[in-house]
C-alpha cells in the first residue's frame, strides 16, 4: 500500500475516533444536566443545551437554580 494511502486511512480513523468521543462527552453532558426530567424537549432545545454544556462548562445549568415560575412554564 503507497504511504499516502496509509495516512489518508489512519486519519480516517483519527478523525471517527474523535468525533465519536465528542459525541460520547455531549451525551454524558446532556444527561448529567437533564437529570429525570419529564417534558418533551424540541431537538432545538437539546442542541442549544449541548452547545451551551460545551462552550460554558463552568456554568452550572442545574435545574434546582430554576425560579419557580420558570419550572410552571415548563410543566413541572
């Protein structure tokens, strides 16, 4: 096999292995911040919320700081 074509296979690789552990972050992330929570999201909102557990990390998103006027628009 010609050496371009070794390196063109192995950066393949790289590049599922990375953003297959990108994928597995955001969900570990997504599930930690959404506990058991009831309603139905939008696919929006879930990816407004991965977005924010990655560009934020040091923000905290816990839904105990919710005001309770936030968790009666929500349904809870």
């Amino acid at each position: 096999m010609k050496k371009p074509a070794k390196v063109a296979i192995i950066s393949g690789i790289a590049v599922a292995i990375v953003i297959s552990a990108l994928a597995i972050t955001i969900h570990l992330r997504q599930s930690a911040i959404e506990g058991n929570e009831q309603r139905q999201e939008t696919a929006s909102e879930k990816i407004n919320e991965a977005i924010n557990a990655i560009t934020k990390p040091n923000e905290t998103n816990s839904e105990a700081n919710e005001s309770p006027q936030q968790r009666a628009s929500e349904g809870k």
